[in-house]
C-alpha cells in the first residue's frame, strides 16, 4: 500500500485565495504531499487588504487539528496565522498530545498591507508555549524584530538575530531578507541542531505579486520535511520552490492590490 506524505496546516483562511489556508494546500499540493487543514480565523480578503477577521470558536479549532491528526495524522505540521493567546495555547495543547516532531512555525503578525493580524498577548505566549514545540521558525524582517525586540538594519545583523531567534539552540530559524533594499537578496537559514548556516541568494523580482509569499514558503518547508529532507536541504527546497513560484507569477494580473504567486509553476 501506498502512503500519502501529509502535512496539516493551522492557519487562516484567505478568502482572495492568495495567502493563508489556500495558499498553503496549493504549496503542499505542489511540492508533492498530501495537504489536510485546521482553520483559526475567516479573514475578510482580497488583493487589496484585509477587512475583517473572525476567529474561529476555539472548541470547534481544537476539534480540527484532534480530528484530523487522530485519523490521517501528520508527516509535518505548518502554523500560520494564530491571532489571540488563547489560540496559541489550544495548537500548543494538541502538539503536545500528538507529540508532532516537524513543526514548521510562520509567526504571522501583519498583513502585505499592514494590517495587524495579531493581538499584543499572543506573542508572548507563542514564544513560551509554540516556539519551544516548533523545529523551524519563518519570520520576516519586522516579525523577527518583534520577537527578538533588536532592529535589523542589514544582513549584518541577521547571525545575531537569527541566534536569538532560536532561543538557546531549541529552534532553527529561516530569517527572510525581502524588506531589505537591493537587487540581491540573501534569506539565512541557521540550524539550530548542527550550528551550521545555509545562505540563500535571490534575484530580487520587482512585482506586485507578492501576496501570500511567507504562508507559501513555510509551507513549502514543512512538506520538504514531510518528505524526509534533512532540515538544509528542505531550506533550500523551501527556497526554490517559492523564488520560481514568484519568478513565474510575476507578470500575472489578478485583483487590484498584491496579487499571488504562480503556485503551480512546476506542474
């Protein structure tokens, strides 16, 4: 018999389709494995912006993940958008149940559009209770300053966050270098479990495509792991998955505002 590699993703849904649930089932979808899904929150969206959010009952978020990971179970786990504390704490209870090793965490904070997806006590409480049960966390430039409360200026500073992000060596850390100015940029990948880095170089792609490119890499990320990659090589996976994906829906026209990635450029 064959066997699907899952990975289930924890996230928001994106009613523009770009970001969110939707993105990570396509990216899942994409890079091989089979995607299963608990919904935190229904986001009021498009390419324009974000309108509303409306959380998801927290008996009925538990349900999904308990539901899904005590039949099909899970290769990997992808967790987006958690807005509140107590949200955290209900994903952080049911990890602890299932005891799911390839955790790949996205610390979703503020939208393309710079609405705040996320209440100021959750961060604490992902940092205490979900970080420690992550193996991998996918900030961006002003997520990582948020949690590390260091500003970043330049790929100078990234070593130093990056080793503060993975809170004593318990988590790896994939630091996102797309704020940053100029044609060449550089994500840094540190392994937490060897101490080696990974340096990833791309092209900048001048788009307004860009919707929906954080939700798709860490997802990208935990379905390399579910495939058995070693934690580099599912960062390079990771990487060149999302830079085609960009490269390829980069001179699409969809919606008005930050439209999506071509997530199925490779099929």
């Amino acid at each position: 018999m064959k066997s699907y590699r899952r990975v289930l993703t924890i996230a928001g849904s994106d009613s523009g389709g770009g970001a969110g649930i939707q993105a990570d089932i396509k990216a899942i979808s994409a890079m091989g494995c089979f995607a299963a899904s608990a919904i935190t929150a229904v986001t009021v969206q498009n390419t324009v912006g974000v309108q509303a959010v409306h959380p998801m009952p927290l008996d009925i978020l538990e349900g999904q993940i308990d539901c899904v990971l005590s039949d099909i179970g899970a290769d990997a786990v992808k967790i987006g958008m958690l807005h509140s504390a107590e949200v955290v704490e209900v994903v952080a209870r049911m990890l602890e149940k299932y005891g799911i090793r390839n955790v790949v965490l996205d610390p979703v904070m503020v939208s393309t559009s710079g609405h705040r997806l996320i209440e100021e006590s959750a961060i604490e409480v992902i940092t205490k209770r979900l970080v420690p049960l992550a193996r991998v966390i996918t900030p961006n430039i002003p997520e990582a300053e948020i949690l590390s409360g260091r500003k970043i200026e330049n790929e100078e500073d990234f070593p130093e966050v990056a080793k503060m992000l993975s809170f004593g060596n318990k988590v790896s850390v994939l630091l996102k270098a797309g704020h940053l100015t100029g044609d060449d940029l550089v994500d840094y990948f540190y392994n937490a479990e060897n101490g080696e880095v990974t340096l990833l170089p791309s092209k900048r792609v001048y788009t307004k495509n860009t919707h929906g490119t954080g939700c798709t890499l860490s997802s990208a990320f935990a379905a390399a792991l579910a495939r058995g990659e070693e934690l580099s090589t599912a960062a390079t996976s990771a990487k060149k998955y999302i830079e085609q994906a960009i490269i390829s829906g980069a001179e699409y026209t969809i919606g008005h505002g930050h439209g999506p990635v071509n997530h199925f450029w490779n099929l």
